[in-house]
C-alpha cells in the first residue's frame, strides 16, 4: 500500500497496514526540529506522514482592500488581517495562533451591511497551483487534503463577533441568515474547487464546544449550522462521492456526533480526551464514523514521559481495533512546552503498532 491508500483504508474502516503518524509543529518546534534534523526533509517527511495539505486562498471581491478602514478604532502596530478581513492582533509568535481577533461587522445594523461587505472571491482563485499540488502529492503517494477549516460558523464569528451572531442567532435575525447563507456559498465553492481538482479529503471546521459542554445549544446547532454543513459536504460528494470529509472542533461535541454522521461527516477530529470520554465515544460510535486525534495536547503530550505517551497510544488504538477508523495523533498544534521526547516516543508509538496483531 502506498501511504495515501493505507490511510484511506484507515478512515473507511477497512484493513490497513501501519499507523501513520500526524501532528502540527507551533513555530517554536519547528525551529526545534531544524535544530536537531537540520535542513533536510520537513518533520512530516522524515516520520513518515500520509497526507499533504493545502490551504486554497482567494482575492477578495473587488481588489485588494485597506481592511483598517472596516475599524473605528485604530489597530495595534503590526496588525495583520486573514483573507476576510479579520484583524489579528499580535500575541505570541512562539504560540503562533494566539492573536486578539477584531471583527469588522461587529457594528454592522441591516442585510444590506452583510451583503456589501467584500469577501473572499474564489472564482479568482490560482487553480493551477492547487492542481499542482493535488498533482504532486499523489506522484508522492500521499493522500491530498483540502484545508477549509472555519467553514460556516466560525468564519461568520470572526467576522461579525461571537456576542453579536449568538445574539442574532438567538433572534432568528436576518443579518445571522443572510451572514451565515454567504460564508457558506463560498465555502461551497472553494469545496467544489478541492474535489475537482482530485482531493481525496476536505477537512472542514467549526469550533462548537467548550472545555466542559456545548458552545450554543443542540436545538441552535441543528437550526444554523448543521444544515449549511451538509449543504457543503453534499455538493461536495455529488462530484466525488468517495470524497472523504473531516471535521474539526476543539472541546466537548459528544452529544452532536449524530448529527455530525447525519449532515455526511466521515471523520471526527480532534476528541479531545480532556474534554469528551474516548473510550466510550470510540464504542458508541464504532462502525458510523471514524476519527483523528485522542492523544491530548493539554495532558499527555506537554505533562506526560515518553512512556505515556506510548502507552496512550497503544491504548486508544488498540479500543478501536484493527479497522476501527482511528488515526491516533495529538488533538491540536503541538506547542513550545511539548518535550521533544514525547514527540520522538509518539512516533515511535505509531511505527510500532501493528494492526493485524490487534
């Protein structure tokens, strides 16, 4: 098998051959890494992983525009603004994606705001180089993934603010319907770009849980965000239906991985054990989805030995079973206080499990 076949046997729950490791280096350890390995094959290299990744940008409708003018206060120095117009104010370049975020729509009062406001324009989008991506990773034998994480709600947020959508939400205000209906069209069409391009997974995204429950309520979730989910993911599979998709969120999401398989989520990403209960979610859901991470970045990957860390992952794959549809990994971006050891003992723990043995 080559890498890219052995782990979408993995995530279809079908025999594979070896676990593949993944994770994502903060800055800091991958200054860590070039230290140590030098400047040779990236870290994803070296260790073997299965799957390359892409994230396909676009220019914003109508030009290039001086984001700042969307603010009425002024902005910290070096202030730098993601393709939406989402200020990002700096935090810590080890920590990498801690930034104080300031919503450009947070004042916006009418649909007409909403609709005027420009986006990202993925009609425009450099197609060749995703082709040329797509392309090289399969020459690589490693499976292409499709980035889009933030699909609906929290591209919506980011832009309007948190307080502000939840309320509208809460109102059934047409400004969250008309936001929300255009974050979602052009998610759409940056999947539909993916796909035909020839990926083999888009990994989409929505935060919705907090550390200990739900970020808005299960009735809300079902209500706003489930069905513009599926709208993505089945136009998505319409043009390839053997497309795998992942889908990402931070916290605790037990109680909507129902609705997750319903709206046509392949695989659940991260389940964080520090948050949800693996043992019982790997059972209760065996056979209808499929899953990536369960190795906590808040626990055993900073605080655990080397040891741990291999047994945590023996343990988690060995409840999934030979095809139980787990790619054992840490739940989110490794960071500065992750000892190098663990890091070097999680792969270890990968080239050594062996799925006929389970």
């Amino acid at each position: 098998m080559t890498p890219r076949d052995n782990l979408l046997a993995l995530y279809r729950r079908q025999p594979y051959e070896q676990m593949p490791p993944a994770f994502l280096f903060c800055p800091g350890l991958e200054a860590e890494y070039r230290r140590r390995y030098g400047d040779g094959p990236s870290a994803e290299e070296r260790f073997g992983c299965a799957s390359s990744h892409f994230w396909l940008s676009a220019p914003t409708e109508g030009g290039t525009r001086d984001w700042s003018t969307f603010y009425d206060f002024e902005l910290k120095a070096g202030t730098t603004y993601d393709m939406w117009g989402v200020a990002h104010e700096l935090g810590s370049e080890a920590a990498h994606h801690m930034t104080r975020m300031r919503h450009p729509l947070a004042t916006a009062r009418t649909v007409d705001d909403i609709m005027a406001y420009p986006m990202p324009d993925y009609g425009a989008a450099d197609v060749a180089e995703l082709r040329r991506r797509v392309d090289e990773a399969h020459a690589k034998g490693l499976a292409f993934v499709g980035e889009m994480a933030c699909t609906v709600w929290e591209s919506a947020w980011y832009m309007r603010s948190m307080e502000a959508l939840l309320a509208d939400m809460a109102d059934e205000s047409p400004l969250a319907t008309a936001l929300l209906d255009r974050v979602t069209a052009i998610n759409t069409k940056r999947a539909l770009l993916y796909v035909e391009a020839g990926a083999d997974m888009l990994a989409l995204g929505d935060d919705v849980g907090t550390q200990r429950a739900l970020l808005m309520s299960k009735r809300m979730y079902q209500q706003w965000i489930k069905p513009r989910h599926a709208a993505v993911i089945a136009a998505a599979k319409a043009v390839k239906p053997d497309l795998l998709v992942q889908y990402h969120s931070c916290g605790h999401v037990t109680p909507l991985i129902d609705d997750f398989i319903d709206a046509g989520i392949d695989i659940l990403n991260p389940v964080q054990p520090e948050c949800m209960d693996v043992p019982d979610v790997l059972r209760r859901f065996a056979g209808r989805i499929s899953f990536n991470g369960t190795i906590g970045t808040q626990s055993t990957m900073p605080h655990g030995t080397p040891d741990e860390v291999r047994a945590m992952v023996a343990r988690n794959l060995e409840l999934a079973g030979p095809n139980g549809g787990l790619l054992a990994c840490p739940t989110h971006m490794l960071e500065p206080e992750v000892p190098w050891a663990n890091i070097e003992a999680y792969v270890d723990a990968c080239r050594a499990w062996s799925p006929v043995l389970a």
